[in-house]
C-alpha cells in the first residue's frame, strides 16, 4: 500500500509539471505569435545606462539628445535641457522592442509602411540611433507607421536590413528638437497682472495698470494731453502676453545683443510679487526674448493677513513661521532658472502683444463727429 501511494504521488507530480509546462507555453505562443523574431536589439535592456546620446534623423534635420553628466540636451541647441522621461521612454521602448511579425522584404514596398529612408521624398521613416560615450553604435533602427488595432504598434526594420517588422510597444520619437523640450516659459493669466511698463529704445514709453485686483482692464497712464485711451480690448491684450507662453525656438543669450539701448522692454508686475522683464530683439530674420524673472515681496498685495501676523509677538523666535509667498517664490525661482541665460523666439501674436507701443494704446482726442443731422429751426 505504501509502495502504491508513492508512485501515486510520483504520478500526480509528473502530470502536475506536464500541465505547467503547456500552461507555459501556451502563454508564450499568446504573446509570441508565429513569425516572431524576439527582441529587435538582444542585450541592450542591459546596456540602457551606458546611452550616451539618442540620434534622430527625421528627413528634413538631423539632431541628437546627449548626456552630459545628470541632464540630456539637444546639441544642436547649445545643449538644451529635455524632459527626461521622454528620454528614458524611448530609450526603454527601443530596448524592449519585440518583434511581433516578420512582414515585407521587399524595399518597393517599404513606403506603404513609411519605412524609406528618412531623406525619401515618400513614405520616409524616423532614423533612430543609440549610442554609448565612446560613439559606439547600441541600436539603430528605422521607425515607420503607426498600428493601432490590437494595442499600440509600428513598423519598424533594422538599418541596411529589407526585412521589415510589426513591432510592439509603440515607440514614440520626438520628430524635432522641440519635442523633446518643454516649450511653455509661463503660464501666468492676465488676472495675476497688476502693472505692465513697456520701453523702446527710440523712448516710447507706455504704462498700463489695474487699480483694484477686482478690475478686469488695465488703465493707461499718464495719459499725455490731447490724447486719450483706446477701448480696454486694447490695452487688456497686453495682459496675456504671459498665459502659456511658448518658444517655437531657443539660442545663448550671450550669442545676442540684448542691450537696452538696442532691445525693448517689457515689465510685467503680479499682484502676488512675481515681476517678469521681457526684453526683445530681432536678429537672423526672427525676434527673440530673454527673461529675467523675480520675487519683490514689496509688490504683494495683502489682502489677508498674513502668518506671520497671526503669531502671538511672545512667540517669536521660538515657532517657525510658514512662508506666506513660497508659492509666488517658488514660481519665479522655478521661471527663473529655467531661462537664464536663454534667447527664445516666440509665437508672433505673444511677441507682438510685448512688443507694443504708446500708439497702440492711445489716439488724439478729437471731438466726436457730427451726426450729419441739420438744424430745423434755422432760417433757411
């Protein structure tokens, strides 16, 4: 009986492992479809942090994201800082590309999947190459078109191979430099401004100004005789020149002349303390701004009493009092360093509203012209 039981057990457990290994490989054939070729690169999941640079050809410009000690740039922008965490998507995504599907041969077929050469007039794809710090070539690839069904896939085919492939995971490459980049400088509405100065070099000179935080329009200051404002849309443009600022390009400032002789300057001043300068040029055929940004608590408009004042004045010194403006602070610090020392061209609607003059704002007071109406009762 004992004997018996045994090889009962022995036989269960044999089944048992059978069982799993089909379980296995089952699972693998779900996610590993016939015709499939593996990982696209084998052995670069474990060579990711020795990628030194992502170079991306994308037909019309050739750009690379390098590393330089804990931050990526954009070379070609003087080194530009990047986000990160698309750096680390695509470089994983390209490590843990698999091969899904062996598809066409056939380079006259390469278009219909935009896999050409990215210099092709048709059907050209995203050139692709990883590279260690001794320029050492870890992956290269070309990315094609976009599959949506069945989750998120593309196209893609080894440089120098005709073998082309549907591969998983849906890399997403950032087809120019500024894909890669932040491109918001400020996100700060027209009802956070309370003061705008703009200056010229040639000494046109215009202030604009809310009175009180709850009014909606800026009034024009100083207004010189003879003169009067505008309708408020004219002035309140100005207000939100800095509402989700964007660059559309990014040099050294130290590569331009940004003397106030030659630049013009725009003040914005914030209810809550935030002062942003503005000042602009135009080189190169494009008009470029640099910033300098600030905290003044000077400018703060209390409208409620701060921490500070609700402390009993027996405590002080004992209790540390939050800072009322860390987020005002914060903000312009946070603004601060990541344009110092950075030239910008912007969109052209926001770099006309800060390039404005006195005459935008302002026309001669003429009196209102008659109605054309005549006078019944004059003799005739």
């Amino acid at each position: 009986m004992k004997r018996n039981s045994l090889i009962g057990l022995a036989i269960a457990a044999a089944v048992v492992v059978v069982l799993a290994v089909m379980v296995a490989q089952q699972r693998t054939s779900e996610t590993k479809p016939a015709g499939g070729g593996g990982l696209m690169f084998e052995g670069l999941i474990g060579k990711v942090n020795s990628v030194a640079s992502i170079q991306v050809n994308n037909g019309d410009e050739v750009f690379t994201i390098t590393r330089k000690a804990q931050s990526w740039g954009v070379a070609e922008k003087s080194d530009y800082p990047v986000q990160f965490d698309l750096v680390k998507k695509t470089i994983m995504g390209v490590a843990e590309l698999e091969l899904i599907a062996a598809k066409t041969k056939d380079p006259d077929r390469h278009g219909a999947l935009l896999l050409n050469t990215p210099e092709a007039e048709e059907g050209g794809s995203i050139g692709l190459v990883l590279a260690d710090d001794t320029g050492a070539t870890l992956a290269s690839l070309l990315v094609g078109k976009t599959v949506r069904a069945g989750g998120e896939r593309r196209y893609v085919r080894r440089r120098n191979e005709d073998q082309t492939w549907l591969g998983s995971g849906g890399i997403d490459v950032g087809k120019t430099p500024l894909d890669w980049i932040e491109i918001i400088l400020t996100q700060i509405r027209h009802d956070r401004v309370r003061k705008i100065t703009l200056s010229h070099p040639d000494g046109d000179h215009a202030v604009l100004e809310r009175m009180e935080q709850s009014d909606f329009d800026f009034t024009y200051m100083e207004i010189p005789d003879g003169m009067r404002a505008l309708a408020p849309s004219k002035l309140n443009s100005v207000g939100g020149a800095l509402a989700f600022l964007s660059m559309k390009d990014v040099r050294l400032a130290s590569d331009m002349n940004f003397d106030p002789t030659d630049a013009s300057v725009t003040r914005f001043e914030t209810w809550d303390g935030v002062v942003v300068t503005v000042s602009t040029i135009e080189a190169d055929e494009k008009k470029w701004a640099r910033f300098e940004v600030e905290f003044d608590e000077s400018l703060v408009l209390e409208t409620v009493p701060s921490a500070a004042s609700d402390v009993d004045e027996s405590a002080e010194g004992t209790e540390e009092v939050e800072d009322p403006h860390a987020v005002a602070r914060e903000e312009a610090g946070a603004i601060s360093t990541r344009t110092r020392g950075w030239a910008y061209a912007l969109d052209d609607h926001k770099m006309d509203q800060l390039r404005k003059r006195s005459e935008d704002f302002i026309e001669p007071d003429l009196p209102d012209e008659a109605d054309g109406s005549e006078d019944l009762t004059t003799n005739q």
